[in-house]
C-alpha cells in the first residue's frame, strides 16, 4: 500500500503506534451516539485497534482490502479512516467506506480523502467501479458520496446489518473514465 497524500492529510496504513488514537475516536464516536458506526462502542480499546489493524494488514497481503488511517498534514492527528474493501480484482471493483471522528467532522475531510482513495483505485490499482453502501438515513454518508460524483443506482432491502439488524442502502457508484485497453 501506498502512502496517498491530499492538500491537508496524510492516508497511510495504520501503525501500532496509532492505537490510542484510534481507540479515543472510536469512543468519541459511540459516546456521540453515531449509530452508523456499528462497531463503534464506548468500551472500545488499543487492543481492539491493534487487532483491527492487524486484520486490515492480513486483508491488504490478501488483496482484499486497503484500510487507511487519515492524519493531519500539519500535525500529524489521527483524523478518521477512508478504505477499499471487497476488492475483488477479477471484476475490478471494491466497496468504498469512510469515516471521520466526530470533532472533525464538517470540514471536507470525507470529501477530500475519498476522492483521493478513489483516484488511487482507479488509476494505480486499475478498478473499474466503486461502489458506496449506505445505510438509508445515514444522510450525512450519503451527501459525501454525492459529492464525490457517485451516482445513486438503488435502494437494496436487507443490504446492510446495522447494530444486528437488517435495514436497506443506498447503493451509489463511481465508474472509472473508459480508457481504451486493447489495440
């Protein structure tokens, strides 16, 4: 994985070293009542963090998936998470996810990052589609991937789990700009 820089952040793979923070805004999250954040609780811990990266490690040898942390340019502050996951290099296409702790939330952060996470598959890992699953009523997710340039193809029934229970997504998509790839 490569370290993708924006105007303002830094994504890069997350470290042993950022646990804490991680687990801070993980709480900051679940105390803020984000429902959306399923696996956001207040009880989360470093150890939950270094468990998580040490699965986004083993799914980003796999192939499978590319899990970014988001910091600051400037100081260098965990921000939140942007990733690719369900990549699935046959069909050339991934689920997009982001995510931003809730003090820095309002200030193009999701935006800014997903777009460049975006430009990465589209151009270095050679996808074809990305696609945003969002839980109907998550407004706030939905806003982002519109203004990223996904374009809603549907609502599906039962797509997401949230808190154990099945509720519907929208479903909006990107598409790599064609380029011509035979002779």
């Amino acid at each position: 994985m490569l370290t993708i820089r924006t105007s303002r952040f830094v994504l890069r793979p997350f470290e042993r070293r950022d646990a804490a923070a991680f687990a801070c805004s993980v709480r900051e999250a679940a105390a803020a009542a984000d429902h959306w954040l399923s696996w956001a609780e207040e009880t989360y811990s470093e150890e939950d963090a270094r468990t998580w990266f040490r699965t986004a490690a083993i799914a980003d040898k796999a192939g499978t998936s590319h899990e970014y942390g988001i910091f600051s340019l400037a100081e260098g502050t965990f921000i939140g998470g942007v990733g690719l996951n369900r990549i699935d290099p046959y069909n050339r296409i991934a689920n997009l996810g982001y995510w931003v702790r809730p003090a820095r939330r309002r200030q193009g952060v999701a935006c800014e990052c997903a777009s460049a996470l975006v430009e990465y598959a589209f151009t270095v890992l050679d996808l074809q589609r990305i696609e945003v699953v969002i839980a109907l009523g998550n407004d706030v997710s939905a806003r982002v991937a519109r203004k990223i340039g996904a374009q809603l193809e549907c609502v599906a029934q039962n797509r997401l789990c949230v808190r154990g229970q099945p509720v519907p997504a929208y479903v909006f998509a990107l598409i790599a700009s064609p380029r011509k790839r035979f002779s």
